[in-house]
C-alpha cells in the first residue's frame, strides 16, 4: 500500500494531515497482512489504526470490543464521516439485529462491532456467512489472566476466529500491557508471528504528582483545592460509589459544577450526566472506575484519583484520559496507608470468593499473589524518590525510559516531592 493513499485517506475521513507516533508503521503491518499486536497508551489514537485498514481491506473488518457506550460512539462518529459502520449489541431489537446482519453479509458494511459476549454464542456461525477479512480485539488484554481486567468470554476468540471460512488478519489492540501480558495475549488469540509494535507511552503534555493524606477530611480539602487551581474539565477518580456521590455533593457545594457517575445510577442519568460533560455543561464528573472507557473527550485537562488503584495499568489507563487533545494536562493521585489496606482486602476477598466458586486453588493463588505483585508496583510508584515517569514507562518496557533521568514532567524532577 502506497503511502499516499494511506496519508490521503487519513486527510479525507479523518481531517489529520499526519500519523500520531506510531501508528502509521501499525496500519502498515496489518495492510501486509501481518497479524499484529499493538500496545498504545489511552489518547495514542487505536482505532485509527484498525479503521483505516478497514477502508483499504476487502470484505468487513470485524471488531470486538467490550464496551456498548464505545461502540456506538465510534459507529456515531464514523457514520458522519459517511464510513459504513454499524454494530451488534444488547442495546438493538431483534429486528434491529436482523437486519444489521443482512446489510453485512450483502457487503454493506465495511466495520461492523460486536462484544465478546455475541463473539461466544450462537451468533458465531452467522460470522460464517460474511465475508470477514480482518479482525481488530480491542482491549485486548481482556484475554489474559495476567492482566488487569480479566474476562472469560475473550477466551473463546482464537476458537472462533479459526472456524471461520478463511482465516482473516486479526489484531490485538490494548492501552496498558506489560511484557508477560503482551506474551500471554498473542498465545490466546493465536497471533501467527506477529508484528508486536508498543508505542507512545510517554506523553510529554502530561505531569504526574503524588500527594500523601492523613485522613478522609484532609484528602476531601486537596481535591477541591486542586479543582479550584486547575483548568477544567476534569475528572476525579474514587473507589466506591458512594463517595462518589458525597464528594460530589462536597465539590457542588464549594460552587464547582460536578455530578457523580457511578453503576449504581439509572442508565438514562447515567447518558445524561455523561452528555453534560461531553459538551461542557459540566467541569468535573466524580467517577468510580465505570466511567472513561472509551469516551471520546479530548480536552480534559486534569485527572484526579482520590485514593490508589490497584494495578499501575489501570492508573495509567485513567490518568491518560486528560491530555489527549496534546496539550498540557495534569494527573495527581492521592494515597494513604489505608488506600493499600482497603486494596489488599479487596485481593483477599477476591481469591476467597474464587475458591468458592470452585476455582481450582493453585489458579486462585496464582491469581491472588499476581495482585499482590501489582499493588507493590503501585506502592513503589507513589512512593518513590525518582521520576515517576520513568517508573511507568519501565514499568510497560518502554524503551525510551532511558531517556528519562529529568523528564520536568513529575512532582520528583519539578522538585515537588516533600
């Protein structure tokens, strides 16, 4: 494929006169015909790299994503730039779902989006029918045990993928895998020799501070003085819905403007709350982990997480949700003694309900002592003496981690860290 014609689709359907770092050399793999594994950081531009191909690919390009939200909002913007896509979810009747599958095997529809869930039913022999040539799986460390975000449905994939007629280019696509997960990925969805590509890990526009708390009024007071110094939109990260609401209500009450979004809100409020913030009706959203994935807002300018994830993948996965548009942007995480605490049950409680369930014992401690390795890695972050940036891009094997001994982007190398 000339790349003329990769760089004048790129003008047409998307308005971009270049490629972000790295995704050029990943739309070229696939174009090859090289299964491919792609690791890029929240804001790297992914679904570039699986529908542009999809343009210049013959037949459908099938993507597999766990997200419906993600889904229609990329089916959204695609139709608008008059590209045939469509998707298969829970969210469509019957009849709706009858006739996206009819359109797709008449050719129809070049990108057609479906969760894992669909991927594993009786669905998979109506997949026979099209003519399917390539298959990007989003999140795809979905796949992995070692990952962050385990789920069993992804584990059906390979399977799938190798009933179909004529096996297509297929895949993977994730924002946050270490080296032992990028492995276990390409083994469970029988990647044949794969062009493996990690790229853009390091974002310059963002900093990274850490800031310790004493106690839950302390944490509360940082928060507001953080919303109240930075530019906004933003969103702030807590682990359980009903601080969600309190600090939300806390926030609202100092006159910032900020709802909470958490599972436990109707769907309705839920699109309501997330539109306001999409179109700048709202400066802060206050956020358990079910909001983010996937939403398309570029300009968010801070990301706050009151309290420490359990994994560094899924704190860089959230942090990297600020900045995208490429312009200075700032992530702080706040932490405690009791933010290990609270996690360290959570991974206790995780492995006992396991082991009820029947999951044999050495995979439940397998699991649990994996958890356990990932908190550490957590700790080290926030505790650490050096640049925190360096410690992340180590931390996913990036290689220009060696150019980092004073990125000026973190409270360490700005001398922030107290």
């Amino acid at each position: 494929m000339k790349e003329n014609t990769i760089n004048s689709l790129l003008k047409r359907y998307y308005k971009f006169n270049q490629f972000r770092p790295g995704q050029e050399e990943i739309i070229q793999s696939i174009l090859d015909g090289r299964d491919t594994l792609a690791v890029m950081p929240t804001g790297g531009g992914k679904s570039l790299c699986y529908q542009l191909p999809a343009l210049i690919l013959e037949g459908i390009t099938l993507v597999i994503s766990p997200l419906i939200a993600l889904m229609k909002d990329q089916v959204d913007v695609l139709r608008k730039r008059k590209i045939l896509a469509s998707f298969i979810n829970s969210s469509l009747t019957e009849k709706e779902v009858k006739k996206t599958i009819g359109e797709a095997i008449n050719g129809k529809i070049k990108i057609l989006y479906i969760a894992p869930e669909r991927f594993n039913s009786d669905f998979s022999s109506i997949l026979q029918e099209m003519p399917i040539n390539f298959v990007a799986i989003d999140e795809a460390h979905c796949v992995s045990t070692w990952g962050h975000d385990f789920r069993p449905d992804y584990r059906v994939i390979k399977e799938r993928i190798d009933s179909l007629p004529k096996r297509p280019i297929v895949a993977g696509f994730t924002a946050t895998a270490t080296p032992e997960v990028r492995d276990d990925i390409a083994e469970r969805l029988g990647l044949k020799n794969p062009q493996i590509f990690i790229r853009g890990f390091d974002r310059p526009n963002l900093r990274f501070l850490t800031c310790g708390w004493m106690d839950e009024f302390s944490r509360d007071s940082e928060v507001l003085r953080l919303v109240k110094s930075l530019p906004k939109p933003g969103i702030v990260y807590v682990g359980k819905r009903d601080k969600a609401e309190e600090l939300a209500a806390f926030l609202t009450g100092a006159g910032i403007s900020a709802l909470p979004y958490h599972a436990g809100l109707k769907t309705d409020d839920r699109t309501v709350i997330q539109e306001a913030f999409m179109k700048d009706k709202l400066s802060v959203i206050v956020a358990t982990i079910a909001f983010g994935m996937g939403i398309d807002k570029s300009d968010v300018r801070f990301v706050i997480h009151a309290g420490m994830p359990g994994t560094l993948e899924r704190y860089y996965q959230e942090a990297g949700r600020a900045g995208r548009d490429s312009k200075p942007a700032t992530c702080v995480l706040l932490h405690s003694g009791a933010d290990s605490a609270l996690q360290n049950y959570f991974i206790r409680k995780s492995y006992e309900d396991s082991v009820e369930r029947g999951k044999p014992e050495e995979e439940a401690c397998r699991v649990r002592d994996l958890k356990y390795h990932k908190l550490k890695q957590v700790e080290k972050y926030v505790m650490a003496n050096s640049c925190k940036r360096k410690i992340i891009l180590d931390y996913f094997g990036d290689e220009s981690s060696d150019k980092h001994d004073n990125c000026q982007g973190c409270d360490y190398c700005l001398g922030l860290r107290k």
